[in-house]
C-alpha cells in the first residue's frame, strides 16, 4: 500500500481519510529498489510522511535529501496532531518493571 497511488485514493477518496499517511517502514526490505526509489515511489504514491526505523544516519540524510518541503497543510495537520501529544508521564515505570520480571518469571 505504500507505494499504491489505487490504495492511497481508496483512503482519501472512498473513506474521506484526509490526515496525513505514513509509508511503512522503508529500511524493513519489504520493497525493491535503492532507498531514493522507495522515498519517490512512496511519495509519488500519495504518502505524506516517510517512516524510516532502524536508525542508520547516512540513509537518514538520504532520504531527507531526497524529499521536498511539506505542504501548507500537511504542516497544519502535523502541528494539529503534535498539539493533541500529551506531555508529561503518567506511566508508572516500577510496575512495568515488576510486571515484565513476573511475565518473564512466568515464561520460563
């Protein structure tokens, strides 16, 4: 679906999505081609954000130099989405500890 401009119209047109898509993970080898001609594919396609995981800075830079500036409103609705973040933790880190011990304890 990343690089499908069908599949991306059938969001946007047919369900009315009209947030901002992310491709999937583009270092996960699921496509071919170098990194240059997955970013273009992607972005050709209809996505609006590439999401790249493993970390590598040099294919990090690769694909920055390989995209154009966001639009006016994909800008708009990705400072939309990053306004709603909730800031702050509320997650208690101890328990998440204790019960990780206790479903590992559990495993073996």
């Amino acid at each position: 679906a990343t690089q499908s401009k069908v599949i991306i119209e059938i969001i946007r047109k047919q369900i009315g999505f009209r947030g901002l898509l992310m491709t999937d993970d583009l270092s996960m080898k699921a496509l071919n081609g170098t990194l240059e001609e997955k970013v273009v594919k992607s972005l050709n396609a209809g996505c609006d954000l590439i999401l790249h995981c493993n970390g590598e800075m040099p294919e990090m830079i690769e694909i920055a130099n390989t995209c154009s500036s966001i639009s006016a409103d994909k800008e708009n609705l990705l400072e939309d989405v990053l306004s709603k973040r909730k800031t702050g933790s509320s997650i208690d880190i101890q328990m998440l500890i204790n019960e990780y011990h206790t479903i590992i304890k559990n495993v073996n």
